[in-house]
C-alpha cells in the first residue's frame, strides 16, 4: 500500500505538474525553435510574444464574459484564443515587413538581427504594460479540477490524493493537438515541405522556386499561433505576469538549445527535460520518501536539492551542460 | 574630437543644465551621476560589443556582483555572525569548487566512455550532498544571529573606494566562468548564457541571506571618500558660513555638495577608463580585436587564437561593469537585490551603446549621458505629460490607467529608438573611424 502511496504522490506532485509546465515550454520553445531555423536568428521577444498574445486574449475573455459568454465547464479562454492568435500574428507580420525584412534582405549578421528583436521585445514589453498594466492577472473560469484529491480518495481508498486541474488536462490535450498539426502540417503539405527546404538550404531552395516571403509569413504566422497559445495555457494553469513571461526566456531557449536549435522534435523533448528537470530537483522528496521506506528511517528535513527560488539555475545548468558537452543538442540541430 | 561630436556633447550639456536651471540643480545631479556610471558601463559593453563584435545580456548580473563587492568589503563587520558559521561556509564553498575541479580532471584525464560518466556522475552527486552537509548547517548558525539588523556574515569593513576594484574582481571572475563555457560557439549562446547567469546571480543575491541579507537588503553602506555627509557638513561651523556668506541656504547647499562631489569623483573615474579604453583602442591589440571582428577566419589565418581573444576582451568589459556596478551602489549607500531589472540594467545599457555609436568610445560615453538623461527625466516629467495629453478627457478609468501607465511607455520609447537608430544610423550618432 505505502509503494502505491508512494507512486500517488510522486504523480500528484511531479509528474503532473511537470507534464503540463513541460508541453507550454515546449510550444514556446517550438516558435523559438522555427524562427531560428526559418529566420536564422535567436528570437529575444519570444517571451513577450508570448505575453503580447496572451493580453489580447484576456482582454477578449473579459468582453466574452461580460457579454454572458461562457464555455461551461472550459475556460472562456479557449473561445477567445482564436483572436488572440490573429492579433499576435498581425503584430508580428507588421513587424516583419518594417522591422526584419531590411535586414534579411541585406543579408545581417545573425548577432544584428538579435539586437533587433531586442529592440522589438522593447516594444511589445511596453505595449503589454501600457494596455494590462505590471499586475498579476488570473483569467481562468469554468471548472477547476477534472479530479480533485478527495474524490480520488474516496474512489481508492488510498490515503494520498491525486489532483488533476482542468487546466493542466486542457495544456496537455491542446498541446498534443497543436504538435500533431504542425507535424503534419511540416511533413505533408507544400508550404511545410518548402519551410523545411527553406530552414536546410536557403539558396537551394530560391533556386528551386520557393518564395521567401511566403514561407517567412507563414512562419510568423505559425510562431504567433505557438506563442499565443503556450502563453494562454500557461496563464490559465498559472497566471498572467508581463514580467514572468520575459523570465521564461531563458527556459524556453534552454529546451530549444537541448532540442538543437532548429529542431522542431527537439523543442518538444528539450521542454520536457527542462520542465521535469526543474520540478525533479526543486521538489521536496520527504513524503514519496517517507512512503518507501521504513518509519524510522523517515527522514526529517525536506530532501529538496534546490530551494524553489532557484528555477532559473535549473535551465541554466542544462544549458551549461548541453553547451560543454553537445553543443548541436540532442536532435542535432544548427551547428555548434 | 572634432566640431560635430563637441558640438553633440554641448547638446547633452545643455539638456542637463536646462533640466537644473528648469526643474531643480538637485534633480539635474542626480541624473547627471547615474548617467556618468551608466556612461562606465556602456564603455565596458563598447568594449565587448564595439571592439569584439561580444553580445553580452547579462550586465545587470556583472553590476549587481559590484554591488556585491561593496556589501562584502565596506559595510561593517559582524563578528557573531563570521564566528558562528563564517569558516564552515569558506570551507563549504572551496569544498564546491574543488568537486567541480576535480570533475573537470575526470573528464580530462580519463578515458571517454561509460567507467568515465559514472565516476564524473558519482563524484558530483556526492559532492553535491556532501557540500550541503558542510554548507547548509553554517549557513543556518548565521543566518539566526541577530536577523532582524544583520543575519549575514558582515563584510570587512574596510574604505569603500576599495570595493570598487574588488567588484571588478568578482565580475571578471564570473565573466571568465561563462565566457570559457560559451564563447568559441555561435554567437547566440553567449547572448542566451550570459541572460541565464545575469538572472542566477540575482536569484542568489535575494535568497542568499548569509551573504548579503538578501531582500531584506543591506542599508547604511558607507560612502567613498572623500564624499561628506549632509549631516556633518550642516554641523560643520565653516560650511555654514561659506553657505550664509554666499547666500545660500545650507540643508539643500548641502546636499547639492554632497551631489557634486560624487560628479567630480565619477567623472574622474570615467576619465581614466576612456582614457585607457582609447589607449587600448588605438594600440597594436585594439586593431587586432577590430580585425577579429570584422572576419574571424582572416584573423585566424593571421595566427591569431580568436576565442582566446573573446575570452580576454569579455572579461575585460565585465570587469569595467562591475567596476561601475560597485560605484552606483555604494553612492546608494545600500544593496537592494529587487531592484536590479533587466530591463533597466542590461537593455538600457544596450541602447546607449548602439544609439551613442557602438566601436567609439566617446559615443558610449555620449549614448550613456544621454539616453541616462532621457529615461530619468520620462520618469519625473511623464506622468505630469500624460496628465496634459489627456487634459481634454473626461475624470475615469481610461484617464487614471493612462497617467497610471506613464512610466511603461519608456520602454515603448526606448524600443522604438533602438529600432530606429538600427535601422536609419545604425553606426550611432558617434560612428567608429
């Protein structure tokens, strides 16, 4: 029974929170992953797309809910998403045409081009802050729990509880949709096909006929659709805070990195190890511990390797490794 | 020098001494010191970024390591709190560095293959819980001591000036960390690694309260010489006469004294670092890091060890950085770890070496006194602007978030002049020669 406790527990508090953080990181990191593939650039305003998509599809949660809109049981969120992604996506096609062509077209060194979007994360942070404001905003309706910890007791028996929040259920389901649609959509039609020739071999594919600018819109379009979307799934399970969307940055590139930069499969693995990575080592084991082994040996303290506070220095870290010791990533992207 | 770029200088001039002559001299200080330090560190980025083609996010992390510095070497000693833990935490540290050394031999030495993963795995999980068996005990004998005023191990309570260079130190040790690890890739990763320790380095500085109190911040930190207290100088019997005899009116002559000795010491300071940045810049070495960056396979083929080079020129700047980080906070005269953002710390440096001209050192200098200038005086000047701009519109919520919100649209501002400067003159308003 305690082995069964034990395993409860490591699920409630490990691998469903990680599942869910991992699959946001992993479509925020799948946009980071496409711009530096299609665009050859490391995108610094990845964050506050994400940020900037998920505002606008706040502002249209609180319009759908005061008009009496609601999904029942789903989040409101869900319906307004759709406009969020179009918002996003003719923000970030206006910003290609007067921000990014120029360069692209004289052909910038990919450290100018970084510069850039350093300029343009400037911009989109401070329209974020002018329209939401700094302030924490939490827009999550409609049920909270597909189980919660009682009702799992009761059904067996079991002293722990395992809890599944409605939003976590929604991250993983959409998140499994979203990449199985961009994998078909890069594997079987033209425009993926050519976005996949464009990321290998820029010259050989214009000389074979594909139109760079066609491609570079679509992928634009396809990174504010991934954006928006890990933003929203992560504002619902969390919540939403300009400034914690900046700081995701430097997971987000870190599970792109461990992926290899320009691998879409990578993304999605690198987000997982980043996720489970940081809840494995800022969990305290005392209790799944506690379970397994005998009552005297139970121990006392928290058996946390690192205190919450010290998230970040999990990205890094696998950063670090992965820069030391497999500078192309798992998945072997662009070169070291 | 020649009659634009004077003529450039003059402008920003005129803009601080209108600020005084119109707002208050006491305000125009203010802003002209933080410009002065945000000009050292756009000097030190200038370096990377101007010299070396270096893409450095990280610089809030180089100037809070200043401000470490500051905590460590000039505020008071704590003798409780050294005894009670101080050694075992030295001896925790050096005992992490040593795991880490000997991990390093490991790799080197043995054979790759599995018996080599194993052995490195095994010794950094041991040392690892080794090290918290050794650390954390210590830590939590000081961090009980008298945690309301300090609960920190004190620092050596030696002249602040020579925190300054210290803070240098530490920057440059830390910039070596990263750069060994991250240069020689693409260029990117060192622009991702440096973001990563810039926010680790922070996150130490705010949970770590042996080391500086963390966020319940240090405060009283002393200041340099020879800046005067505005106490003192109200006390002193001379000053008060020199003020009466000249007609002022000493509790605010006594702090736009205060202000303009921290200007004269900055700008000394700042005078020697361009000094010997143009010397570098102009030698046999400055030419040979522009030729770097210009086309690293030539420079290579000229015999030149290009990523030991990067190597030298990253920890070079990130020593200036902190060097300056080490100034702004004991002018402070407090650590406050919540207050480093990087927006304000590392993006806004950014902007004044490009729109200053990156590659000169004089348009760091120029970049750093005037977008310093621009973003302090958005902060007192944009609430009262939006409040005329939106003087026509009725008394509600859009009005109050829109004044409310003021300050946001800096950052609007400065992306919006970084975009343009990059795009329109994207050598800065002082190009390189």
């Amino acid at each position: 029974m305690d082995i069964i406790n034990a395993i409860v527990a490591f699920v409630n508090f490990v691998v469903v929170p990680a599942t869910a953080y991992g699959a946001q990181l992993a479509l925020g990191a799948l946009g980071a992953t496409l711009v530096y593939g299609i665009l050859r650039f490391s995108n610094f305003a990845q964050g506050d797309t994400m940020a900037f998509g998920t505002m606008i599809t706040i502002l249209m949660t609180w319009w759908l809910q005061s008009m009496g809109v609601h999904l029942g049981a789903l989040p409101t969120a869900l319906i307004a998403m759709p406009v969020g992604i179009a918002v996003t996506a003719g923000l970030l096609l206006l910003t290609d045409k007067f921000v990014y062509r120029f360069y692209r077209k004289q052909r910038a060194a990919p450290t100018i081009l970084v510069i850039v979007s350093l300029g343009v994360m400037f911009v989109m942070n401070g329209i974020t802050r002018l329209i939401i404001g700094v302030e924490e905003q939490n827009f999550a309706d409609g049920e909270r729990f597909v189980m919660t910890a009682g009702d799992f007791k009761r059904w067996t028996g079991l002293s722990e509880g395992l809890a599944i929040k409605s939003t976590q259920a929604i991250t993983v389901i959409t998140a499994i949709i979203v990449v199985a649609w961009l994998f078909w959509f890069l594997q079987k039609t033209r425009t993926g096909k050519s976005m996949r020739a464009f990321s290998d071999n820029e010259d050989l594919a214009l000389l074979s006929g594909i139109n760079p600018n066609r491609v570079v819109n679509v992928t634009w379009i396809i990174v504010a659709a991934l954006a928006t979307i890990a933003g929203v799934l992560y504002g619902l399970d969390k919540s939403f805070k300009p400034f914690t969307y900046f700081q995701l940055l430097l997971p987000i590139f870190a599970a792109a990195v461990v992926g290899g930069l320009g691998n879409p499969l990578g993304a999605i693995a690198g987000g997982f190890v980043v996720a489970y990575s940081e809840v494995f080592v800022t969990y305290a084991w005392k209790k799944v511990i506690g379970y397994l082994v005998p009552e005297a040996w139970a121990p006392d303290n928290l058996i946390q390797l690192l205190s919450t506070d010290y998230k970040l220095a999990v990205s890094f870290i696998i950063l670090i490794i992965v820069l030391l010791f497999m500078p192309t990533g798992l998945f072997k992207g662009k070169s070291g | 020098m020649n009659k634009r770029n004077l003529i450039l200088f003059g402008l920003v001039a005129i803009l601080y001494i209108g600020t005084g002559y119109f707002q208050s001299w006491n305000l125009a200080l203010n802003i002209l010191t933080v410009g002065l330090l945000s000009a050292i560190m756009a000097l030190g980025v200038n370096m990377q970024w101007g010299y070396a083609g270096l893409f450095n996010t990280g610089i809030m992390g180089f100037a809070a390591l200043g401000g470490l510095a500051v905590a460590l070497v000039s505020s008071p000693p704590v003798p409780a709190g050294w005894a009670a833990g101080g050694w075992g935490i030295l001896a925790g540290l050096c005992f992490g560095v040593a795991v880490i050394i000997a991990a390093t031999q490991i790799y080197k030495r043995m054979a790759k293959g599995k018996l080599r993963n194993v052995a490195m795995l095994a010794l950094l999980i041991g040392g690892f819980f080794a090290f918290r068996e050794l650390f954390d005990p210590s830590v939590e004998a000081v961090e009980v001591i008298n945690s309301a005023t300090a609960g920190n191990i004190g620092g050596l309570g030696l002249p602040s000036l020579l925190a300054w260079p210290v803070g240098g130190l530490l920057a440059a040790v830390a910039a070596w960390a990263i750069g060994k690890i991250s240069l020689g890739l693409r260029s990117d990763y060192l622009a991702i690694a440096t973001l990563g320790i810039a926010e680790i380095i922070i996150a130490v500085l705010k949970n770590e309260d042996w080391l500086a109190r963390g966020v319940k911040n240090m405060i009283g930190l002393p200041r340099p010489w020879p800046v005067p207290y505005e106490v003192d100088l109200q006390q002193s019997a001379a000053f008060l006469d020199w003020a009466t005899r000249y007609g002022f009116e000493p509790v605010g002559a006594s702090s736009i004294v205060v202000k303009l000795v921290y200007v004269a010491l900055f700008t000394v300071v700042l005078a020697i670092v361009v000094w010997m940045s143009e010397k570098a810049l102009n030698s046999p070495w400055g030419r040979m890091m522009r030729s770097i960056r210009d086309n690293e396979v030539a420079a290579a083929a000229m015999g030149k060890d290009v990523t030991r080079r990067h190597l030298q020129v990253f920890v070079i700047g990130s020593a200036v950085v902190g060097f300056a980080g080490a100034m702004m906070t004991s002018m402070d005269g407090q650590l406050t770890p919540g207050t480093y953002n990087p927006l304000r710390f590392t993006f806004l440096i950014w902007v004044m070496v490009i729109v200053g001209g990156s590659g000169n050192n004089w348009g760091a200098v120029l970049g750093g006194l005037l977008i310093g200038w621009l973003w302090l005086i958005v902060e007192s000047l944009g609430p009262g602007v939006m409040s005329v701009l939106t003087y026509g519109m009725s008394d509600g919520w859009l009005k109050a978030h829109l004044v409310d919100s003021a300050q946001n649209m800096r950052l609007l501002t400065l992306g919006v002049i970084l975009l343009l400067v990059l795009r329109f003159s994207p050598r800065g308003l002082i190009p390189e020669k």
